[in-house]
C-alpha cells in the first residue's frame, strides 16, 4: 500500500479521533442505558471516517479501493445504530429485540458483502477510478443498482431515527430544553452534511461530508448528554425514578397541558399515558373540577384532597411545584399526588381513640394527673383541678408533685415515690394529705403507674380517689376506740375503787349480824337470830357480787396475774370437794369426783384461779340441778393438754344460749334462774380465766338432761408463766 | 387462869368495836389502838397472843407494823391476823402474816381461827350457827 499527504486526510482523522474519543467516554459512563448504543455508533463514525481519510491519502487505485470498501462497515452499520440508539435515547428501547434487529440488518448485511465484491457484480460500484481535485484524490465511481437501494434504505433508517429523537426531545420542557436544541443540532448534522454533499455545494465538490457530520452528530449527543450534567434527569432516571414512585406525578407546562405522566398518576386517574399526553389537565381532571379551579395558576401549593365516599373513601396528598429551567425561568409545574389513605385513616382512628381516652379521664370520678419524671405535673384532670381548687391547667402544670402536699407528708410521699422510681415498681398504693388553693386539706388514696418509653422511665400517672370522708371515718373510728378504751380502763379503775370502798362498810354490817346472831349484844328471840341470818346471807351474796365484778373488771382491763406455782390436782380436788359437799347435801345431790391416773401428781398452774374456776362450775351445776349429781372428772387430754370435766343431771341449757352463756351479766332466761339468783358473772369471768391460762372452755348440753363443761388447759412445765 | 390479850389495830370504829366485841366473846381481853398511833407505847409486856391489824392506817403503816411485830422477840410468837380491803396487798403479805382475810372479815372466820389456835378458848354456849 503506498499513500500520499493530502491535506483533506487531516479533518478526518480529526474526525475520527473526535468519534474514537466519544466511543471511550460514552464506554465509561456504560452505566447509563443510552451509552452503549452511542458507543457503537461512535465506534462506527470513526471506521467510516479513518477508511475514509485513508481511501484519500490512499497513493494508487488498490489502495483507494481497499480503505473504500473498508469504509463501508462504517457506513452501513451507521444508519442502523443510529436507529437503535433514537429507541434508547427516547427510552424505547423495549422495541429493540432481536426479532426487530435481525430484519433490520439484512440490507445492510447485503450491501457490505456486495461493496467487497462489486468487481464481480458491479451491483455497487460500476465504473471504478480516481478523481483529482488539487491535492484531493479519491476513488470516483459509478454507481451500481444495489447502492441505490442502500442509500435509500440508509435515508429511511436515518429519518426513523430523526423522527424518534425529535419526538422525545418535544416531550422535553424545563431543564430538558437546552439539552434538547443540543439533540436537535446532532440529529440535523447528517442531513446538512448529506444535501451539502448531494446538492454540490460542498466546499470540496467530491469530498462526501456525511462523516465529519456524524462526528459532529456523536459530539453533540456527547455534549447534550453528559456535557449538561442532565445524565440523572435523562429519559433512563426517570424511567427508574419517576415510572416506579408510588406517588403520581404530572409535569404540567405552561399552559397547562400534561407534557409528562408517571404510571401511579396513571393508575389514580384510570387512564393511559396515550389519552393524556399533550392534553389539557382541565380536561383530563373531570373528577376534580374545584382543585383544577383552585390551583389552576397556583405554582407552589400542598394540600389534602379526598376522593370517594364512605368505605372507598381515599385521601392525597396534592403537591405543586414550580418547574425552573437553568436560566432560573420558570418551565411548568410538576404536580404529585400521594395516596395518604392509609396514614389518615391511622391518624382518624389514633385522633378517635385519643379523644375517646380524653373523654374517659375528662369525665372520669376520679382525679388523674401525670407527670413527668421528675415529678412535675405534666397533666391533671378537671375534677382534680376542681378538688384542688385550681381554675385551670396551666396553674398546675409545670409544679411540683410535692407542692400541692400536705408539708408534713412530703418527706415520706419523696420516699415513697422515690423508691418506686427506683425500684421501677410498675404500680403502688398510698394514701397522703393534699393541700387544696384554699388551704384545706384533702386526703387521697392514689395508684400511681410508671410510664416508660422502652426502657426508659418518662413519667408516672396517678389515679387518685378523694377518701377525705374516708379518712375522717376512720379517725373518728379510732378516736372512738381511744375513747371506749379509756372509758374501759376508767370503769375497771372504778369498779375497782368501788368495790374496795364497799368492803369496809360490809364488813360493818356483816360483823354486827353475826355479834347479834351469836349474842354478843344479849340473848336474841328466834325471830331475831332469823332476822340476823339472813342480814349475813345478804351480806355474803353482796361480797360474792364484789369479788366477781373486781374480777371482771381485772379481766377486762387486763391487769390480772396468774401466780404459777406447784400444786397437787388430788389437794386441789379435794379442797373443792370440801368446800362444795354442804352446798350439794343441802339440795340432796351426789358429788362425785374423779382424777385420771394418767394425770401428773404433781402439777404448775395458778391453783387459786383453779379452784375458782371448780367452785364456778361446781355451784353453778348444784345451782341448776333438782335431782342425781355432779361430777367433777381431772382427766389426762394428751400428752401436752389436761382436762377439768363437771356434769351435772340438771335443767340443760339450750343451744341458742351457746353463743352468750360466756358473756358478762348473761343468764339463760329459764324460770329455774329466776329463782336461782345469781351476778351472771361466774361463766364469764371462768371462761376469761381459762383462756388467760391458754385453754379453752366447751360446752355440751341437752334440756332436762344435763350440762358438761370442759375446761382444756395446756400442762404447764415450771417455772413457764401461763400467757 | 388469867384470859389471853389480843390487839386489835383498826382505824374503822366500828369495825374495830366489832372484832373487839368478837373477841372478849371468844374469851380475850382485847385492846383497840384506833390510830396505829399508840403502838410503840403498847408494844411492851405482855405481848398479846392475838393481833388483828389493818393495812391503812391514819398514822402509820400496817406492813412496818407487822414488820416490827416479827422483829421483836416478845411479840414474834403473837398470832397475827391482816384484816384488809387490798386484794393486792393481801398477796404479798400472805407469807409474813399468819392469816389475811380479805374484808369484809366474818366474825365467823375469826372464830375458826381461834379454835384453831387455841381449841379450848371458846365457851360452848356461843351458838354460831
């Protein structure tokens, strides 16, 4: 191959250096789906016009002829990549498969494979020979019938293409437009080049220009692509961006016409993009009349509309905002619609239970109050305002807790609270005094809750009842109890002081009847000794009534003491016995007397207090009993408890009466005890004497025959007090 | 044979005429010291055989009393009998008298006190039925 410098090889090298250069940038910004189509066309551009130049500086006809059928990869792959990287450019590309390329590159395919043997055929070129022009020289042929049929299918590719880039590029409004005039310049490039060419007005009649206008095509694209930084809002950003959103967008030009919509605006409009296009939003938002009267000139707007009714309800979010190209004029309007249903209807059902809980704790009887952390009120309700005396929340809110108790509490309510804090206990109980505006004070009994965010404590809520009345109840009550006691102590203080005041005089009385009785004042007549008796008998039930009322009232003020000390149960029976015999032979009855001997011999107890629980029982079965006997058993019960037994075969006593025979001043009201006088105290102050010896006193008895008192005492080890 | 003497040291007149009355019955010659004032000046010889005292007393106390009774070596032996209305007191003098007797006192039971000590004291005429 020899080739000679001419200087038209220049232009177009530096044609394709600029298209080489194209291919690797627009290759390294791959990323993007349009790249790899320029990258191509790019790449074909610079075959088409390195052949080219080196057909021109080709030095004879075999070498021309090479390099000018080597162009001809570039020149039949240009029009259909340039086709292919249109459908991607205006985001088509989905058109672009294979069942469509295939086709589409059978002519192609055809003319290269027909350039490299037109010498056959001549279907190309016919006649081949050199043209000189100065120091220009390239191959000058005649064409053959096939080349025909390339340059007019070549013509329709470049058109589709054309046609294609400017469709999208009209779409374009805003930011878009400078970018698109930019587009516009490549697409219009190869036309110019080509009627320049075929028209002779060439600057260099058979220089082809189509080449260096592809170059200037690729450079263009180049420049309108990347150049403007607009990569992010080309038509594949938004693809990604726009078409997948959830919210609807509209881009609204000047006039109001829709020059852009996203599937969700689609999809909430139920139309198609093909309806809208280019269409007036007036025309297209029938449904919404009153937004497009409201905002048909408003640029920058948020609202809540809502469509529907009842269960289809739905309610969007409206957003317009103004559109501004890069000379800061503003374009258009971008309008999004946002399906917000699903945060209202959260946001009605949280307002509805929030408003139903204000309701409850507004109306509610009880005070409840919040606060936070520390203790600072935070929240209260009307009626712990109005029991507080406040005319209204902001006077108690932002106090302290502690402020509005009573001063005497705060220290052990701070110790409560401040334990629960501590502690995180969840909920507490606790009854305090608080001082109302007007100084008076009102009890509460308050649960108080911690409330937590996480784990985090944010504050406590108190639900507190008013138990003022409460409070004074029990006050009373136990004021009334001080009371009654000191009123109990002060009988007993006086039953005491009277009863020893009584015995001086008695022993008076007493001890004149019996110097009457036994003559000490001169021989008395019998009716006179008769008279002095029965002064001594009524002296004698008198000094019985003394003792038992002294002893009751001992008992009940608790001030009697068992003296414990050794006795023997047969010495302490037998005393009974001695004592009792008389009283039973006047009424003609049996005593009769038992001792278990499982019982100790020796035993530990109070054998005063003993005897006078016998003497109690004993007088009290001979009491009440006509006919047969009474019987006194000492039994061993177990092996920690002994038994005092005393039945009797008399007049019984009814079930009823169980429950009060033990009671001070009770009797059974039988015509037997009307006759049989007695201070009601006896049963009583037994049964408060066994239990003070840690026993206890049963009873078991039918009417008209009989009664058994069992008397249960815990045996007593020495030197152990009884309780 | 010469009676026994017995004391009786009571501020109640008319219970210390009663156990005085009681008592020269039984067959003593019973003295009253009304006060438990005139006591030092009675406690010479002979000492009585029998001693009725009171716990309360105007002028001095009935426990010295008995105190001072057991403490001398002529009046020890004197059987000594508290009449008093103190339940309480009556306790704890149990172990140094020889008797207590809680008011009102029966002339009865002074009776059985003299017979007990004394058996053939009392004349059988007195009925005390």
């Amino acid at each position: 191959m020899q080739f000679q410098y001419s200087p038209y090889v220049i232009p177009l090298i530096l044609a394709a250096l600029i298209s080489g250069w194209v291919a690797v940038y627009s290759w390294s910004r791959r990323a993007n789906r349009g790249a790899i189509a320029l990258t191509l066309l790019a790449w074909a551009v610079t075959e088409w016009s390195l052949g080219y130049a080196l057909e021109i500086a080709g030095a004879d006809l075999a070498t021309k002829v090479f390099w000018g059928k080597s162009q001809y990869l570039g020149i039949v792959l240009v029009p259909l990549l340039w086709v292919g990287f249109a459908f991607h450019h205006a985001n088509q590309a989905k058109w672009l498969t294979y069942r469509t390329i295939l086709p589409m590159s059978i002519i192609p395919a055809v003319t290269f494979a027909l350039v490299l043997t037109t010498e056959m055929h001549g279907l190309v070129w016919d006649k081949i020979a050199i043209t000189r022009t100065g120091s220009f020289s390239a191959l000058s042929v005649s064409y053959g019938f096939w080349f025909w049929i390339h340059t007019a299918y070549s013509y329709i590719l470049l058109l589709i293409g054309t046609v294609i880039v400017i469709r999208s590029v009209g779409r374009m409004r805003g930011v878009y437009r400078r970018q698109a005039v930019v587009l516009l310049l490549a697409v219009m490039a190869p036309w110019i080049g080509n009627a320049l060419y075929l028209s002779g007005l060439s600057p260099v009649p058979d220089l082809d220009l189509t080449p260096f206008a592809f170059t200037v095509t690729v450079v263009s694209f180049t420049w309108g692509i990347f150049g403007f930084q607009l990569v992010d809002l080309s038509p594949i950003a938004r693809a990604t961006v726009i078409d997948e959103m959830n919210s609807g967008m509209i881009v609204l030009d000047l006039r109001n016409r829709i020059v852009d919509i996203n599937p969700s605006a689609l999809r909430i409009l139920e139309t198609a993009e093909s309806k809208v296009l280019g269409q007036r939003a007036a025309d297209i938002l029938t449904a919404w009349p009153e937004l497009v009267e409201k905002y048909g000139q408003v640029m920058e707007a948020v609202d809540e509309i809502t469509v529907g009714e009842g269960e289809n309800q739905r309610w969007f979010e409206l957003r317009l905002s103004p559109l501004h190209n890069r000379g800061n004029e503003i374009a258009g309007r971008v309008v999004t619609i946002t399906d917000i249903t699903p945060r209202v209807q959260a946001e009605t059902q949280l307002l509805e239970s929030r408003a139903l809980y204000k309701q409850m704790v507004e109306s509610a009887g009880d005070i409840i109050y919040r606060t936070d952390a520390n203790g600072y009120f935070t929240y209260a309700n009307p009626i712990a305002l109005r029991l507080m005396g406040f005319e209204s929340e902001a006077e108690v809110l932002g106090r302290h807790y502690l402020e509005l108790a009573a001063p005497h509490q705060r220290h052990d309510l701070r110790k409560f609270y401040n334990r629960q804090f501590v502690a995180g206990e969840t909920n507490t109980y606790y009854e305090f005094a608080a001082i109302t505006t007007d100084g008076n004070e009102l009890w509460l009994g308050q649960n108080v809750q911690i409330l937590r965010e996480g784990d985090r404590i944010v504050g406590f809520q108190a639900v507190a009842r008013d138990i003022t009345e409460l409070k004074r109840a029990q006050n009373a009550l136990a004021f009334a109890r001080d009371e009654a006691l000191e009123a109990s102590r002060l009988k007993s203080l006086l039953l005491a002081k009277i009863s020893h005041e009584l015995r001086t005089p008695l022993g008076g009385i007493l001890g004149y009847a019996e110097l009457l009785k036994i003559n000490a004042f001169g021989e008395l007549a019998n009716q006179q000794k008769e008279a002095a008796a029965q002064i001594v008998d009524s002296v004698n039930y008198l000094t019985k009534l003394v003792n038992e009322l002294l002893d009751e009232a001992q008992i009940e003020a608790k001030t009697v003491k068992l003296y414990i000390n050794s006795f023997l149960p047969s010495a302490l029976l037998q005393s009974v016995e001695a004592k009792m015999t008389l009283m039973a032979q006047e009424k003609g009855l049996e005593l009769v007397t038992f001792i278990d001997p499982e019982l100790p011999k020796t035993m530990y107890g109070d054998e005063h207090r003993l005897h006078q629980i016998l003497v109690n029982l004993v007088a009290n079965a001979i009491k009440f009993t006509r006919t047969g006997g009474v019987r006194v058993n000492f039994l061993a019960a177990d092996a920690g408890h002994w038994a005092i037994q005393v039945s009797d075969t008399g007049v019984g006593i009814p079930e009823e009466a169980y429950k009060y025979i033990f009671e001070p001043f009770r009797q059974v009201t039988i015509p037997h005890t009307l006759r049989n006088r007695g201070t009601g105290l006896g049963l009583s102050i037994t049964k408060q004497l066994v239990e003070l010896m840690g026993g206890q006193i049963s009873l078991k008895s039918r009417v008209g025959r009989g009664s058994t008192f069992t008397v249960l005492l815990p045996i007593q080890k020495p030197g152990v007090e009884a309780i | 044979m010469t009676n026994p003497t017995a004391l009786v040291i009571e501020d109640d007149p008319k219970l210390g005429v009663i156990y005085q009355t009681a008592l020269r019955q039984f067959g003593f010659d019973a003295e009253l010291d009304d006060m438990g004032r005139d006591f030092r000046a009675r406690l010479v010889n002979p000492a009585p055989a029998l001693i009725i005292l009171d716990i309360h007393l105007p002028y001095a106390s009935g426990i010295e009393i008995l105190e001072q009774i057991k403490a001398d070596k002529a009046w020890r032996e004197a059987v000594v009998i508290v009449a008093t209305a103190d339940l309480f007191l009556s306790k704890s003098l149990a172990s140094q008298a020889d008797h207590v007797m809680i008011k009102p006192v029966s002339v009865d039971q002074i009776m059985k006190i003299v017979v007990g000590h004394w058996p053939d004291q009392i004349q059988p005429d007195i009925d005390s039925q």
